[in-house]
C-alpha cells in the first residue's frame, strides 16, 4: 500500500463508480458553485496494526444524511452504500491512512436560488493530510484569539448541518487569525457567548471540570467532540455542557480544540493571554492519549468506533 503524506490520492467514489481523480469534475454553471448548496463530513482513517480503520464512520455518515435532511437534499444512496463507499475508497487508493470527504452537492447547470429540478451527486475523496493546526500542535499547543467574527444567531443559518455555504463565515474568522499571527480563531455566538473555532469544537478545563459549549451556542454537533465527552467521563472526569462567557477562557486551567481535522489540540494561549501553564495540561493529555490509542489501534477499542478495511479489500484483491 502506498504511504503519503500530504496531497491527492488517485480515484473518486462517484455516485457509486470509481473515477480518475482528473475526471470527478462540474460544471462552472452548478449550482454549488453559486450558492453554496453542499454538505460534506471530514472521516479520518488511520494505520493501525490490522490495517486500515475509519474512526466512527457511521456515525458521520448519520450526520451526513441528517445534514441533507436539513436542507432538502434528496439523496439517493443509503447510508449502508455510502459506509461501504467510504471503505471503498481508502481500498481502491491503495492508502493505509487518509482524510475522507464524502460530499453531496446541487450540480447540473442551473441558475437561480430555489433548487427544483437540481441533480444531486455525491462523491467520497480521500485526501492525504497531515496535522491540520501544524506538525507540533498536538504535542506543543497553538495560540488563538477571540476572533470579531460570530457564529450565526439560531434563526439564521441551520449549524447542526455540515454546509459548504456555512463555512465562508469559518473562512473569515481563520484568515483573521492569521493576518493577527494567530493559528486559530474561537468565534462567540450571537448572544456574546463562547461557540468554537473556525472548524473545531472547544472545551475548557477548570477545577478538573471538563466544561464545553451547548449545541444551542450555534456549535457542529462533533463527532470528536462527543468521543471526547465519552473518553473524559470513562476516566472520571466531571463533564459539563453550559453557556461559556468569553472571560473564562483566560481563566480556565486548560482549554483544547476537537474535531476530525484537530484531533484533539492543546491550546497555549487566547489573546496573548497564557492558558493555565502555557502547556498543555493533565486532562488534555489524558484524553488526547486515549482518543488517539484507540483511533490507531493502540489501545482497545471498548466503543466499537473503528471500520476496519478488510485485508483482502485494501490490497486490491
């Protein structure tokens, strides 16, 4: 099997047939490219001593079919075709870890916003990705700041969707960041309360309480993040979901990022301000060493959260 490390893989799962990366194209005139119309889930498949494992595969393709609900997209493949897609395609690229994107878009050549009579298509990439906040994130921590930018009041934009259109606001929030030296943005929500990041969930820790957001805070309903609040409770920690005021971030003990891309990313300092220590701390690293044991085999996995490729399938035979 084949061992890269960042960049495209070679095959595409189209609506149900294998592609050439170069041939999974749309037209300029889709109606995604106008409007925004996708929802798509990040998977991550890791190398673990029995080969290839997606972590917790159905459960983001319940989110994916849950977030096609959400904005009316009809799509015609079960949820059981599109796990088998995704095993599929670690298979037919030959990879033993990858970054999974299925994606279900409005295509065709339309234009206008109201979408009758739009074709639909779905597509699984696999894309090899390394550490999404930088190589030493995981073991360093990463500065962020509380960015200008809000996360959308409830009576706006659907957040329990994982939209492409959702993310131009993450865009905005990511790249001021940056110009600010930052890695990160943690955005509030339209009430002034703490949300999450640019494409990660947050928590804090305080008093060894675990403390995170509500999904009323206009947050993704994480698939990492829920693996963490499991973890965390398995090993005794207190878990709370509440409304977060800005300032208790530059209290907390400790704080980290969560998400599919993320993993789980200590964060140093807010604002320039040292979170605890300025490393990261004890629960942080408890959890992540968990989380990250069983996501590449390591360890046991007592939550049945690893797809195995089956042998035979990856090596192509």
């Amino acid at each position: 099997m084949a061992d890269r490390t960042n960049g495209p893989t070679s095959r595409i799962w189209r609506d149900g047939r294998m592609v050439n990366w170069e041939d999974a194209t749309i037209h300029v005139m889709s109606h995604v490219v106008h409007y925004g119309s996708s929802v798509f889930e990040g998977i991550r498949c890791y190398e673990t001593p029995n080969g290839p494992a997606i972590f917790r595969l159905p459960d983001h393709i319940r989110r994916l079919v849950d977030s096609c609900k959400i904005y009316r997209m009809d799509i015609p493949h079960s949820a059981e075709t599109l796990v088998q897609a995704c095993v599929d395609t670690v298979a037919a690229n030959e990879v033993r870890h990858c970054y999974l994107r299925p994606i279900v878009a409005r295509t065709g050549e339309h234009m206008g916003v109201y979408p009758v009579g739009v074709p639909i298509e779905t597509f699984v990439i696999a894309w090899m990705w390394g550490r999404y906040l930088g190589e030493d994130a995981l073991t360093s921590g990463v500065d962020a700041c509380v960015s200008s930018w809000r996360r959308p009041a409830p009576d706006t934009l659907p957040t329990l969707a994982k939209a492409g259109g959702n993310y131009l606001i993450s865009q905005l929030s990511k790249m001021e960041a940056r110009l600010d030296h930052y890695i990160e943005g943690i955005m509030l929500d339209a009430f002034g309360y703490v949300s999450e990041g640019s494409g990660e969930n947050l928590f804090l820790v305080r008093d060894g309480v675990l403390i995170t957001s509500p999904l009323a805070s206009g947050i993704l309903q994480g698939i990492t993040r829920d693996s963490v609040i499991r973890i965390a409770r398995d090993l005794g920690i207190e878990v709370r979901e509440q409304l977060v005021p800005r300032e208790m971030i530059y209290i907390s003990d400790e704080a980290f990022f969560t998400g599919t891309a993320a993993e789980i990313t200590p964060i140093k300092s807010v604002d320039r301000i040292p979170i605890g220590t300025g490393r990261p701390g004890p629960a942080c690293r408890a959890i992540q060493d968990e989380f990250l044991g069983i996501a590449t085999g390591k360890r046991p996995d007592p939550y049945g959260w690893l797809t195995m490729v089956p042998e035979a399938v990856a090596a192509g035979r």
